[in-house]
C-alpha cells in the first residue's frame, strides 16, 4: 500500500470513498445531502466548456487562478458553481504545502457572489487540514492546467457507462490506460488522480520524473523482464523492498530517498538533475542568490554515490554495508570554493620552491584523483564508488585558464585519456592527467556576477545548465522548517495566511524586478532572502503578552506593514536592491517602487 503519509489522512480516504460512490458512480453532491445532482454529465459539459473552453492567458481577468476562475463560472447556474468547488476540492486533498486556509479561500470562490454556505461539519472539509504531499512548483504555477485535466477526467469519466466505470476504478491498470487516453497536458493531476483513487497500486508521487528515477534507481529489484509501465515497476520494486525494510515503505523518507531524489524541470515530467548529471558528467545550477543552489549541489552529490553504490553493489550489499555508503557520502565529494586568485597552478599543477629548489606539485585536481584511485583499500571487495567534485561560484574565476589540460578532458569521451603536462623536474618523466569516468562535476554560478563573461562557449558545451530560480513553495517550506525554532511561541497556522500573502508579495516584487529595465530577470532575489522573516517575527513576539490578533503577524487588520516586514525590507532587501541600482539616475524612484510592491 502507499498511503503512508508524515501526517493522517484518514479524512482525505473517506472523502475519496464519499465521491466514487455519491459523484463518480452517481450525480450526487459530495458536499450537500440534498437532491441537487452536480455532477450530472450536462452540469460537467458546462464547467469544461467555461473552463477548458475558454481558457484566459496571461494577465486576463486580474492573473491569478482565482480571479479567472470567478470570471469562468460567472453567470453559471448554482449546481455548476457547486461542481466547481467540489472539484476544486478533490484538487487540494493530496497537497501538504498548501495551507487550510489557502485551500479554503480558492474553493469558497466558487461560490461567491451566491447564497450557497459551505458546510462545515463534514469529512470533505475537515480534510482540508490534511495533506498527502508536496506536488511541486509546478502544482502551483501551472493550477489552472491541473484543474484542467481534473475536469476532462471526470467529464470522459461520466460518458462511460456505469458499468464501465466501476470495471475503471477496479482495476488499477485499466484505470491508469483512461487516464492517460486524453489529449489534455497530462501533469502532476494525473499521478495525484491515480493515487487518490487505487492507492494500493500507485504511489504517493506527483512527477513522472520522480517515478522514472526511483524506478531506475532500484532497477535490480526488477525481474529479467520488468514491467514496460513504471507504476507497474514501482509496485513490484515495493514489495521486494519489503524483505530489506520492515515496517512502512516509502520512497520519500530518507534511506531510500538518498539513493534517487533530484530536482526536476517545473512540469514534473522532464529529466531529472540526476538523470542529466550521469549522462553529461558535469551539471551546473545557475541563478540568483540565495535559490538553495550550494545546497541542491551537495544533495545531488550525495544521491549520486548513494544510487552507485546501490546499483554496482545490489540491495543485499548496499543495505547490509550502510557505514560504508555514509563514508563514501563523506570522503568521495570534494568541495572548491572558487575566487579570482584560484587558478592554473592551485588547480591542475604549479611551482613551488622546496628549500633552495623549484619544483612541480600537482594541483587539487590530481590529488583527488589519486585519493579516489585510493579507494580499493578501503572498500575491500566492493566496487569502488564515483567521486564528485563541487565547483562553487564558478564564475568568480577564469574557469578556462584554471582548468587548463582537464579542459579538453571533460568533453564527452574523452574520460580515460591520458594527457601529459607541459614541463617537468629534471631527471623526471613528464607528468600526466586522467580524468576518470566516475569524476562527476557540479558547478554553481550567481548570473548577476559580471565576470560571467569568461565562460566561453566551448566550455560551456561541456555542462548542463539547470536554472535555480526564486520558489515559492520552497520559501514556505523552509519559514515553516523555521518557525519552531525562530518563534515557537504561536503556531504556523496562526500566521499561515499572511505568510501566504507574504508569498504573493515576494512573487510580485522579483515580477516587477524582472520587468525593471534597470535590473532584469537575473537580478530576482532568491527564497533564502526572504525566509529570514521567520528570524524577524520571532524577534517581534518575544516583546508581546499576546499573539497578534487574527494571524496579523506581517499586516495589520487595515494592511499597514508590520515590524517583522519592515525589518527584513530595511535590514535586507533594500540594501541590496539599493546596491543593484547602484549608479542608475532613476535609483531612488525604482527602490520606492519596489517597496510599494513588496509591502503592499
């Protein structure tokens, strides 16, 4: 089964069991108990041919889903309106990053301006408070493309017969052929979908990626002719696990999370960073500042070794000889952290003078290669494990002119070779470079540093590029990760709803500042910047007897700013916003402008 979750969901399984019976299986409303029959095929035609008929793009009717989802069901008949927050609903059961109240505020839209009242009292509500997991950015960003298939889904769903339909939600397999029999973008909804209604048969995993990498990290738990569908993989891969691992089985927590997770593109379907980094060998992650990308280097690294030692050593190895894998993690990832007075000699080879003698001594690249060529004394008969060497900040150097004869040696193919290096001591053979196939190298690079021009396009040929962008969920993530430890006296949820403006205000301040023509989109300011407010709220209620009234922990009730907003605006922001702008003629109306955005 793959209903194991970090919190309950008891609600969210009994509000599934409540809609294939009372709306997939009939027309009846899973909110009301009354005769009115939402879900009712013509009531489905209505929402799909205002919603997917008539899809609005860009900045129409105000932007956000919200508001072009009030302009879609405008003038649409109460069952309609009623369909549409139920849907909406069945939209918000699996996310955990979405807080209650934001689940609720987009769903009660459906039914403003009506004399509808929601019920409160019920399983579906109640609900709302739990969550299965994190779907991704792309859950977020793209909600109008996930509410979409949601409806194409049910409206294909109710032109089947009903015995055609209760044959689909008993059989995993035919239900999952359905679901993807449809020429809507097929995103995380589909996976999510699959989940809610057969969990015993599909995991708890929004991205295809995900799903693809998992299963190609435990490959050699397949049979000599695996399942060519990857749900049917990932079932099979579960029960073998079942042997290692007593107890829950799940592909998120941390011991089988190490050996697979990467980040993926923001549609949740594209190549992975781990798929990418052992095709290509090198990888950099690219952006603003402060967009976690140190860290996403470091967690690629490990997973990298973890997946390795997992596929050369097989499970039995690999579970039984856990201290030996932490090692590895430890010891076979090497981190440089680069600045202008690195180069050639600190890197690949250079003079040194030994007593009254200059001599050649070999760089930081070399010794790594020795220590990992070292590697057989330490892991007895065990297959060694890969290197990966971390280049932080690459464009505070001249990359080209440091790399020097590993330049060439990192082109695809040419792992292996070996090249010798100019110069040598006297009576001595000249030295050599090898570069090995299992040297992996991960880069990282701010945009806005101006010596970005150095890396010329031959080097550049040798990486792939994966942009680090500001993430909006990511910043919640981590406030919320904070929140214990930086305020601790009142609860998330108290503050949850302005954090989600807060969120919104973030989003629409790097908006303006890609669109500034005196910055653009490399000067947005990453997540880490903005999670400090935790500090700052923390900082504020330790003066005060009582919490804030009504979660106004940023804003007050008439939406002035509050302390801890102002703090990190002044203390952070604007200093660096200000350092931006530097020497531009239109500096101090830009920073007012900015700040208007921010604090609203």
């Amino acid at each position: 089964m793959g209903t194991f979750t970090e919190h309950n969901r008891d609600r969210i399984d009994l509000t599934i069991d409540r809609w294939k019976d009372r709306c997939l299986l009939d027309d009846k409303s899973l909110l009301f108990d009354d005769e009115l029959t939402p879900w009712a095929l013509g009531t489905i035609e209505d929402l799909h041919r205002r919603f997917n008929g008539n899809p609005l793009e860009g900045q129409a009717a105000g932007g956000r889903f919200a508001s072009k989802w009030a302009e879609q069901v405008s003038g649409a008949s109460t069952e309609c309106r009623i369909l549409g927050a139920e849907l909406l609903l069945i939209h918000f059961l699996f996310p955990s990053s979405v807080t209650r109240q934001g689940k609720m505020g987009v769903i009660e839209g459906s039914l403003a301006g009506t004399d509808i009242e929601m019920p409160t009292d019920v399983d579906p509500i109640r609900a709302m408070g739990q969550g299965i997991g994190n779907p991704g950015i792309g859950f977020n960003t793209r909600r109008d493309l996930q509410v979409g298939y949601l409806i194409d889904f049910a409206l294909r769903f109710k032109r089947e017969s009903r015995e055609r339909r209760e044959t689909l939600l008993d059989n995993p397999w035919e239900l999952r052929d359905f679901a993807d029999d449809t020429d809507h973008p097929v995103r995380e909804m589909r996976h999510i979908l699959l989940h809610l209604l057969r969990p015993d048969a599909f995991e708890r995993i929004s991205s295809g990626t995900h799903k693809r990498e998992i299963a190609a990290a435990f490959a050699g738990f397949l049979p000599a002719k695996p399942p060519e569908d990857v749900d049917e993989r990932l079932l099979h891969i579960r029960g073998e696990l079942a042997r290692y691992m007593p107890g829950e089985i799940d592909f998120y927590l941390n011991e089988l999370r190490g050996v697979w997770s990467s980040t993926t593109t923001d549609d949740g379907e594209g190549v992975g960073d781990l798929e990418a980094l052992r095709w290509k060998k090198q990888i950099v992650f690219y952006g603003p500042p402060g967009t976690s990308k140190t860290w996403q280097a470091a967690q690629l690294a490990q997973t990298l070794i973890r997946r390795a030692a997992l596929e050369t050593w097989g499970p039995e190895a690999y579970f039984t000889n856990a201290d030996v894998v932490d090692a590895a993690v430890r010891d076979n990832v090497f981190w440089l952290q680069l600045h202008p007075g690195y180069g050639y000699e600190q890197f690949i080879r250079g003079l040194r003078l030994e007593g009254d003698v200059t001599r050649y001594r070999p760089g930081f690249l070399p010794w790594m290669v020795e220590k990992l060529g070292d590697q057989k004394e330490v892991v007895g008969d065990l297959t060694p494990l890969p290197g990966v060497l971390v280049l932080d900040e690459i464009n505070r150097t001249n990359l080209s002119e440091m790399l020097g004869e590993a330049f060439s040696l990192l082109e695809n193919g040419q792992r292996g070779t070996v090249r010798e290096l100019p110069g040598f001591d006297h009576g001595q053979e000249p030295s050599v470079l090898v570069i090995p196939e299992h040297l992996y190298v991960i880069g990282t690079m701010n945009e806005i540093d101006q010596s970005v021009e150095t890396l010329d396009f031959a080097l550049r040929r040798r990486f792939l590029w994966r942009e680090c962008p500001f993430e909006r969920d990511t910043l919640l993530a981590i406030v919320a990760d904070r929140w214990g430890r930086d305020v601790a006296r009142f609860t998330y949820d108290d503050a949850a709803p302005q954090l989600e403006r807060f969120a919104e205000q973030v989003q629409a301040l790097n908006d303006a500042i890609a669109e500034s023509e005196e910055l653009g989109r490399q000067f947005q300011i990453g997540h880490t910047y903005f999670a400090d407010i935790a500090f700052f709220i923390g900082a504020w209620v330790q003066g005060r007897s009582n919490r804030p009234p009504n979660g106004t922990y940023l804003w007050t009730s008439k939406g002035k700013p509050q302390p801890p907003l102002l703090d990190l605006w002044r203390r952070s922001l604007e200093p660096l916003i200000e350092q931006y702008l530097a020497g531009s003629d239109v500096r101090d109306s830009e920073l007012k402008r900015f700040r208007q955005v921010f604090l609203g």
